[in-house]
C-alpha cells in the first residue's frame, strides 16, 4: 500500500466553509454516500496568526521558572549520573545535580530576561489558525461530489 499525498493532480473546490467542523460534515457525508474521499482534501485558508497573552512576566517569576526547568534538567542528569554511580551514593547525585540545575537555570533564566530590558514582560502562547477551509477534489469527481452536497438538503 502506497504513502496517502497530500496533494491532487487537478484539484477543483467543492465548497468553502468558514469552520473546520463545517468542512469535516460535508466531506462525512461525502464518505457516507460512498464517495471516493481519498480524493478529497480540506485546506485551511486565509492564515493568521493568533497570540494569547497568558500572564505578566515579572522577574520572581523568570526565577521561578527558570529554577523548576534547571532541577528538571538536573534530575535527568543525575539520573543518568547514578546509573554510574554506587548504590548509596545515587541519591546523593541526584540531590545534587537538581540543586545545580536549579541554580543555573535561575541564573540563565535571568540573565535573558535582563536581556530583554523589558520589551517583552509577558507570557503568551501563539498559534497559526484558517479562517476558512476549502473542500477540494479531483477535477473529474467535482460535479459529482458538488451533486452529492447538493442533495444533502441542509
């Protein structure tokens, strides 16, 4: 069996919809009416980008963070360091390879806030998001698949 693509040789559009669920219903009872949908493609279209601000960014919170990601970094490296290690002396080396990971990440954590000097003093999370989607099919299948939606009746 071959790779599935994501492209078609001729690909024309069915309809355009301007929510995903909308798009995922229409080619739904496109399959449900047997039609051949690995000939179909949804395209998400009209891209933005979309950044939602979670949280001020202050300097006891740099540290925080960046202390818990150092003991993360720390533990790992101690865990692997007490693979090495003798039996009593594991614990040790992870006790301390998280103390250690912890101070550097709260030290390099605030090294690139300083950095910054404050043109960035806010968490955020982004995400690249379609503000319509395009139903499209073979170029031979179009009038079918478009027949097909029609007779839907919605």
């Amino acid at each position: 069996m071959g790779r599935p693509t994501l492209d078609l040789d001729y690909p024309k559009s069915i309809g355009v919809y301007d929510r995903y669920d909308q798009a995922q219903e229409a080619v739904d009872y496109l399959s449900d009416q047997e039609f051949p949908v690995q000939q179909v493609l949804i395209v998400g279209t009209d891209l933005k980008q979309v950044e939602r601000v979670t949280g001020r960014l202050t300097t006891p919170r740099v540290a925080l963070g960046g202390a818990l990601s150092g003991v993360w970094l720390g533990l790992f490296v101690g865990l692997i360091f007490a693979l090495f290690a003798e039996a009593g002396d594991a614990l040790l080396t992870i006790g301390w390879t998280a103390l250690f990971g912890a101070v550097f990440g709260l030290v390099w954590g605030l090294i690139g806030y300083a950095f910054t000097r404050g043109r960035r003093d806010f968490t955020s999370v982004t995400q690249v998001v379609a503000t319509r989607y395009e139903v499209l099919t073979e170029h031979k299948l179009v009038e079918q698949a478009r027949d097909l939606l029609d007779s839907r009746g919605v």
